[in-house]
C-alpha cells in the first residue's frame, strides 16, 4: 500500500524546558517539497513508531522532572521549619535576681551570682506559610526550669514551670530567631542552703517573693534535619522580668516606712539541645 506522510514540527513543554520534535529529520519520510510521496507500508510504521517513541522518552522526562520539584519542594532549605513540629529538650539555665532600692532621691541595687541549674522543655512549632523561603512560625514551648542563686554565702534554689511563646522567623536555613514573652509559676518551696551547707526548706513569703513572673523573651537556635521529619534541636534563650517578685506582705513593709521603692526581678540565660519531630 502506497501513503503520503506530511511532516511538521510538533512541541512538548516538560517543566521549565521546551523540547522541540521535528519528525522531518527522518529518513524514512518523504519530503513534501521535492515531490517524492512514495513511502511503503513499512517505512510509514517505521515513522509513526518512531514519533511514539520520542513522545514516550518527553513523557518520563516530564513525569521525572515534576517528580524531582516536588522532592525539592519538600526537602528545600528548611525542611522542618515550615512543618508541624514537636521537640524535646534537655535545659540548663542561669538565673539571676536583681533588687533595687529607692529611698527618696537615693537607689542601690543587689544581684544574686547566678548558678547552673537543669532542667527540660518541650517544644511545639506552628507554621504560618510553607516554604521554601522565609518562614514564619508561632513556637509555643513549656519548659520546667531550676533558679539557683547565692547571695552573700546563702544559696537559694527553686523550681519554676515555664511558659512562653515567641513568633521565629528562618532568614536562612537552619537559623531560626524568635521573640516574644514568657509566664513562669513558682512550685514546690524554696530551699536555702547556708554557707555551712545546711539546708532549709521555706515557702516562697518566707523569702520575700511572689510565685508568679513575666516578662519578655528572646530566642537563637537551629532545627538542623536529619531526614524529612527528624532534626536536631538547639536555642539560646534569653528572658528579662518585668515583674516584680517581692511578696505582698514585704511589699507593704517597705511602704509602711515611706519613701521607700523596693523591686526584684528576675532574668535568665538558657540553653536547650534537642531532637524535633515532625507531626
């Protein structure tokens, strides 16, 4: 059987390339212009087969090349930060306690050295947009944190349950900056340990302070991967009270006798390692 073949370009786009198939480079066609139709039966299947193939071979191309965006949507530069997470962290914080005094138009101030103390704190990382890029996250993170400090040869601990919350931001991967606030609450007592080293344990008024502070906190740390839904965890935090921490029952001494000032306030370095998870 005799057919006649018109070739003409024909044109796949697969992801960002443009491929271009120009079926009139083969050998087994006619070529229109110079009047030779005359092709067989064969050298038709040849051709046609020819094409089917080529349009196969763009097929996996494209099939492949979405497959790969997709992966490096996914596993892009900051793979967990724009993910659901949860981490676990081992603490180790130092607290320290500032009081000033104000009588009249004179003021002093006293810090308490601040100590090593352990602790722990579970993190949970909600994502505001997907990346890759920069990501926007609301970190809420409850920590269980020890406050020791020694002032003039007495050493004070306690133990504090702490919440806070900081909107992160990722500029670049794996670093991630947080600000924001925190709420802590006093439990258990305190227990003060004189240079002697005995030790007594005495409720927070018998130290002269509330068991509830606030303030402002500010984070630096990573969510390094490890795969797509494991990492490491690791932040500096700093927290500066805004509270003032004298007792009321103290509070109201130091009023009784005029013009008199007094605050305490905490602030607080902690550095917490990790894992994070995604959920």
């Amino acid at each position: 059987m005799m057919g006649i073949s018109f070739t003409s370009p024909e044109y796949v786009r697969a992801a960002d390339d443009e491929y271009e198939i120009d079926a009139s480079d083969s050998k087994a066609g006619g070529d229109p212009d110079s009047g030779d139709a005359s092709l067989d039966s064969d050298g038709d299947a040849s051709n046609s087969s020819s094409r089917m193939k080529k349009k196969s071979k763009i097929r996996k191309s494209k099939k492949g090349r979405r497959s790969h965006s997709r992966s490096r949507s996914r596993d892009g530069e900051i793979s967990l930060a724009d993910k659901f997470t949860m981490g676990l962290a081992l603490a180790g914080n130092f607290a320290q306690t500032t009081t000033s005094v104000s009588i009249g138009t004179l003021s002093a101030s006293s810090s308490t050295a601040g100590e090593l103390a352990l602790g722990g704190g579970v993190f949970f990382n909600i994502p505001f947009n997907e990346g890759p890029g920069m990501v926007l996250v609301d970190e809420v993170t409850v920590s269980f944190l020890g406050r020791k400090g020694t002032f003039q040869e007495t050493t004070t601990s306690a133990n504090w349950v702490k919440l806070s919350n900081l909107i992160r931001i990722y500029p670049i991967p794996f670093l991630t900056i947080g600000v924001g606030g925190y709420y802590s609450l006093g439990i258990g007592n305190y227990t003060v340990t004189a240079k002697d080293g005995t030790s007594t344990s005495v409720g927070f008024a018998d130290v002269g302070l509330k068991k509830s502070d606030f303030g402002l906190e500010a984070g630096l740390g990573t969510r390094f991967p490890l795969s797509e839904s494991f990492g490491i965890l690791g932040d500096i935090r700093y927290s500066l009270g805004l509270a003032n921490i004298i007792s009321n029952d103290l509070s109201a001494a130091y009023e009784a006798l005029g013009e008199v000032d007094v605050s305490t306030k905490f602030n607080e370095l902690a550095l917490y390692v990790g894992a994070v998870f995604s959920l």
